[in-house]
C-alpha cells in the first residue's frame, strides 16, 4: 500500500498495529475515497455491508444489536473525515457516530453523534479528556443528515481540535494553560450506529451509510504520539494552528443560529466548569480579534 507524502511502502494488515510514522495509510481510488477492508474492520454487531467493495459501508441496528467499526491504524494527529447518511427515525435513540477514541482505562475520545427525532435532527459534539466527558455541544443541523450523505470532520494538531460539518467549524477546543488537552493518547477511527435506550421495532431495522474518504492521519503506536507533532504533516503547520478569517465567520454564525445546546452555559449542572470555559472562550475571541486586526 503506497503512503501519501512517504517514499516508505508499508504493508497494512487486519487488525495490526503500524509501528511506522507516516502522513497517510490509504488505499485510494480516483475519486479519493478508500477500500473499507484495507483500512477499517467490524468490531461489533450486525454484519456489516461493503457496497460494492467500494468505500461505502452500511451498519445495521434491528431489536437485537447495533454493529461498528474501527481503523485497522491508530493515530497521534491527523484531519479525520467521514461521509455519513444516518437513518430516518423518529426516535431520539437511534444514534449515529463517529468518533476518534483511545484504548485506556480513562481514554481520550472525541465523538460527533446525530441524534434521530426527524425531521429535528440534532447534532451532538463530545470531548472526553482522560477518561472525563460531559463536555456536550449540540446543534440543529441546516440540512437533512437522512436525505444525503455529509461531511464530518475532525481537525486534531497540538494547538486545537476543530469539528467541521461540511467545511463549517461548529466547535473549536484549543490548547491553553493549566486546561486539559487530548495531546498523550493516541487514537482509533470509530463508526456505530446503535440505540440509546428503548426504541420503536416497528421502525427497525435502521441503516446508517458511511463513506469513508482519504485518512489524513499520522500513524503510530500506542506510545508514539509525539512523533506526530512535527510540520512534515499539513496539519500541524502555523497555518492551522488557527481559524482562517473565513473560517472564524462560519464559526461565530453556526454558533450562533444553529447551537441547541452548550454545557458551557449550563451553570445549573456544571457550574465547576464556568471559569475554565470562560478562559477557553477567552482565549478563542483573543485569537479572533488579534487575527482579524491583522487582516
């Protein structure tokens, strides 16, 4: 399997650990997408369907299970992609996800996850820091996530952790001072599709689609995270250690017309959280406002 941006070729194999650095583990057709088997395996659940060997893959959820899957490489950093088309459902328990996490006794996980309750589909965002979550954002999505498939993406480098919706920055988490950062464990790709509690069966069985695209991602071991911290990966470089200005604008609007939901303002449940959000929000707008003087 030839590697984007290395000389190396390096042979992937199912279910194995790539003890190798390198900016791509990939194996891409024209349109730059990947073969689901030489990249991802089912972990869990009901058979999952390649279409035709392709990379498409549906995940079936009926009364008995749900189904998943997860990369056959772990990562240190990367920009992490999926296309998804998540079932129709009217109820709010059938989720979808997509997630990176870490294998640990208190890992690391980053997760989108749609919620059904069509045709009021919500988006939920989650960061879990050394085995601590609750860190719930949720937004009203401007599209159908059932009609088409969507781009959902994380950008993950040791200077922030942006979530992307179709190109839009829904949520940025920086590192700053004195505040956790997922930055020392490494992480597996993961999708699911599966109910949170008690369900309708008249519905089932529910279908989720995922497209898997090109994996931007530095593979390495479960102890070699800081090899990926170097500029030979795009990601990493200055230029993404930060919102561009457009960016910062898709931001603040989707922030501001689609977000449900924002633990940080949820004084009633976490107010232990309030001066560390004000000090990740602070130091969001600092970036904001001395980039766009800038410009």
């Amino acid at each position: 399997m030839k590697m984007s941006g290395s000389d190396d070729k390096i042979l992937l194999l199912m279910g194995m650990v790539v003890l190798t650095v390198a900016a791509r583990a990939i194996d891409e057709d024209p349109t730059g997408f990947v073969t689901w088997g030489d990249n991802y395996y089912k972990t869990w659940g009901q058979p999952a369907l390649v279409i035709n060997e392709t990379s498409e893959l549906h995940l079936t959820l009926d009364h008995k299970s749900g189904s998943g899957f997860e990369s056959n490489s772990i990562y240190g950093s990367g920009s992490f992609n999926m296309r998804i088309k998540a079932p129709q459902t009217k109820s709010t328990r059938v989720v979808t996800s997509f997630y990176l996490m870490s294998k640990s006794s208190r890992n690391d996980k980053l997760c989108f996850q749609i919620f059904g309750n069509g045709p009021a589909y919500l988006l939920n965002t989650n960061i879990f820091i050394n085995g601590e979550g609750d860190k719930d954002q949720r937004f009203h999505l401007w599209f159908d996530p059932t009609k088409n498939y969507h781009l959902y993406r994380f950008l993950w480098n040791q200077h922030q952790l942006v979530f992307y919706v179709d190109d839009t920055p829904i949520r940025v988490y920086m590192k700053i001072p004195d505040i956790s950062y997922p930055s020392v464990q490494t992480m597996f790709m993961h999708g699911s599709v599966k109910n949170g509690s008690i369900i309708d069966p008249k519905e089932m069985p529910y279908t989720a689609g995922f497209q898997a695209s090109t994996i931007d991602g530095c593979v390495t071991d479960f102890f070699g995270i800081e090899k990926c911290f170097g500029p030979e990966f795009w990601w990493n470089r200055k230029e993404n250690w930060q919102l561009s200005s457009r960016e910062r604008k898709l931001y603040m609007n989707a922030r501001k017309v689609y977000m449900d939901y924002d633990y940080c303002s949820d004084r009633k449940l976490y107010p232990e959280v309030k001066q560390v959000m004000e000090d990740q929000n602070k130091n969001v707008w600092l970036w904001s406002y001395v980039a766009a003087s800038k410009n």
